[in-house]
C-alpha cells in the first residue's frame, strides 16, 4: 500500500502552498494566453512569437532565481540544467510539428489552438510521468542504470542519419486509427473547433485528429525526456516545474523557428552528445564516481552554444550550392 502513497509523499516533501502557487501561476497565464491575446484565432507573426518565446524565458529564468534563493544552488542548478535539456528536446518537438500540419494542410491561424491544447495534454502527461518515475527510483534505485543506458543508446540513435527523417504517416497512428473506428469524423473543418455536426450527429473535426496526432507524439518525446531530467534531478518540484515551464514555451518557440530551422542543423548532434553525457553520468555512479551539478551545467551549455554557433557559421552546402547555381 505504501508504494501508492509514495508519489502523495513526494508532493509533500515540500509545503503544499508551493505546488499550489505555481500551478494557479501557470493557470493563469494560460487563461491570459487564450483568453486575451489569442481569443480570435489569427496567425501568429514572427514578432509576436519571439516576445512571448522571451517572456517564458524570462518566466523560467525568474523562477530559477527564486528557487535558487528559497533552495539553495543545488535545486537552482538542477532546475537550470533540466530546463535547458527539456528545452532542446523540445526542438525536435517543433520539427514533428511542422510536418504534422503540413501533412494536413492547417491553416495557420489555428496552429495556435491546436499547439494550447496539446501543450496542456502534454503538462498533464509529464506531471504523471514525473510524479511516478521519482517514486519509482525512490524504491528502486537501479531504474537510473536503465535510464542511462537509454539515454546513450537514445543520443547514438540521434546522431545518425535517418532515411526517413523527414517523412511522416499520421494514417498509422493507433490512437487516431482507434479513434475513427468508434467516432465519426467530419470531412472538414468547422471555424477551428474540435467538434461539430456532419449528417445530423456529433463529429470530430480533422483539426482534432491532428490534436490527437500532437498528443501522441508528445508521449513519445516523454519517453526520452523523463530519463534525462530524472538523470539531473530527482526532486519531484524541480523536476516537474522545469519540464512545464520548457512545454510552455513550446507554442512560441514552434511560430519563432519555424521555416528557419534548417539554421540550427547543428543543434541535434549537440543534443545527442548532450544525452549520451547524461546517460554516462548516471552509469558512471555505479562505480561511485559523481558528476557534479555545476559540471553537468557547464557541459550543457558548452555543447548547446558551440552546436548553435557551428550552425550559424557553419554554411549548409547544399544550401550553398544552391546560392551559387
């Protein structure tokens, strides 16, 4: 009985007004979000985009710092390395996305709706995923082996070429095959709501289907990304909040770099040197060697910006061919 109550216990490892403040916080951005500055579905500009991408990067940064302060460095570290990890896998979220509404043709001024509601699936998804994987290592502390050979394997796998990297089939997704079979599904799109009336009776829209296609990989992506941020913390509050606060900016991030992330080629081998380091990491304390914090940040960051940099100074020569032709 006592392993059910486990994750209950984790919650309470740290008064309850702080997990109620900073979900009524996140609460309440989101109500500002959609309920003032996108209440009328329109396309979202480059310029609107980066301001709020700044804004929930400010947002995190400020929380790092308060939680630093309350903390201590150890908490404040663990938050900033596992924010700038969820963050850079959120990335390779952004590029299944482009493919994902490209493939059913989504008119941009609904690729917010769409992004908001998966986004909040998404933090629900995480928060369970969290809250069970750190009571899971609490009882059983030989998971975090498991995780990090994953997380090698995973960053090897990241590193090489894929045939089929830019080719996406929704069509054989179960959720949505499921999905079809026991509800009816409209041919069209009605004004970008999820549901509507086709032929006298209830049905979907398609703009729901791509919805459940987000969720749906969004829970694949959890599968890389619980290892990695349980590698750097497993406090349950720093773990779940850094991973929300990435999510969270995931919608902006998406209309920022969008039709320029050919520009950050670079970025997925630094994220797959990144995961191998933290799989070693966690490997390496079986024979009770520790990587600290701060050395764990300082990799981090060194291994982003140098990806980020190679990128932009790095020419595509495919792209550069194509200049000269």
């Amino acid at each position: 009985m006592t392993h059910f109550l486990l994750p209950l216990a984790l919650i309470a490892s740290l008064p309850f007004w702080a997990w109620g403040a900073f979900f009524a916080f996140i609460v309440g951005m989101l109500a500002l979000d959609l309920g003032v500055f996108q209440r009328d579905s329109h396309e979202m500009t480059m310029r609107e985009a980066i301001a709020w991408c700044v804004v929930w990067v400010a947002l995190a940064l400020a929380f790092n710092g308060l939680l630093w302060w309350w903390r201590g460095p150890q908490a404040g570290q663990e938050f900033l390395a596992a924010y700038l990890v969820e963050l850079c896998l959120s990335v390779d979220n952004v590029f299944v996305f482009i493919l994902v509404f490209a493939y059913f043709k989504v008119p941009p001024r609904y690729q917010h709706r769409v992004l908001f509601w998966g986004i909040i699936g998404a933090v629900l998804m995480r928060a369970v995923f969290i809250l069970v994987g750190v009571s899971v290592i609490a009882r059983f502390h030989w998971i975090l082996y498991l995780f990090g050979a994953f997380l090698v394997f995973t960053g090897v796998r990241m590193a090489l070429p894929k045939k089929d990297e830019e080719e996406i089939h929704p069509e054989n997704n179960v959720v949505v095959r499921l999905f079809k079979r026991f509800y009816p599904v409209a041919p069209h799109n009605e004004h970008g709501h999820f549901f509507t009336r086709h032929q006298g009776r209830s049905a979907a829209t398609p703009l729901f289907i791509v919805l459940l296609v987000i969720e749906t990989t969004d829970l694949v992506f959890a599968l890389d990304s619980l290892p990695a941020v349980l590698a750097i913390t497993t406090n349950s509050f720093v773990a779940l909040t850094s991973n929300i606060f990435a999510i969270l900016g995931l919608r902006s991030l998406y209309f920022a770099l969008h039709g320029v992330m050919q520009i950050f080629r670079f970025l997925k081998i630094g994220l797959a040197v990144i995961l191998v380091f933290i799989g070693v990491k966690m490997l390496v304390e079986f024979i009770h060697i520790e990587i600290s914090t701060t050395t764990s940040l300082l990799v981090i960051g060194a291994v982003l910006t140098t990806s980020v940099l190679m990128s932009v100074l790095i020419k595509d020569g495919a792209s550069h061919r194509k200049s000269e032709n």
